[in-house]
C-alpha cells in the first residue's frame, strides 16, 4: 500500500506540473471538447502536434478546479520507467 502512495504522489505532482505547462502555451480556441460528466471511456486520437494532449490537460484542469479527481499519465515521461 506504501509503494501505492509513492506512485499516487508522483502521478499527482506531473499531474500539476504538466497542467502549469498550459500557461506557457498559446492556445487556439476549439469547437471540440471532452464529456466531463461521462463515466464511459473517451478515447482521443489523431494525427501528431494536433492538440491532443493540450485538450486532456484542459480537461484535467477544469476537473480539479471543479472539486474532482484527474490524473495524467504521460507514458513517455522518463521518471515512470521502471
């Protein structure tokens, strides 16, 4: 359960450090958003440097700012190789 906590935490701190990112980028609006009130699975993909990412972010961060929970697992950070 400890080691649970350790992972959390990481996960956490990326979470907060990729959406203080945001501010660093300019961002065009989109029509396109995610469904914030879905249990289902939404998957986004596309083409690379399309805004994938940037759209999960935004909406990690307008779950957190609204009380929620949200989590962002960059699969290609270096630190969550094991």
């Amino acid at each position: 359960m400890e080691l649970y906590s350790i992972h959390m935490g990481i996960l956490a701190q990326l979470t907060e450090e990729y959406i203080g990112s945001l501010g660093f980028v300019r961002e065009i609006p989109r029509r396109d958003s995610l469904p914030l009130g879905t249990t289902d699975v939404v998957a986004v993909i596309g083409p690379r440097r399309v805004g994938k990412t940037h759209m999960m972010l935004r909406a990690a961060r307008q779950i957190l700012d609204g009380g929620g929970q949200a989590l962002y697992v960059p699969m290609d950070d270096p630190s969550l190789r094991g």
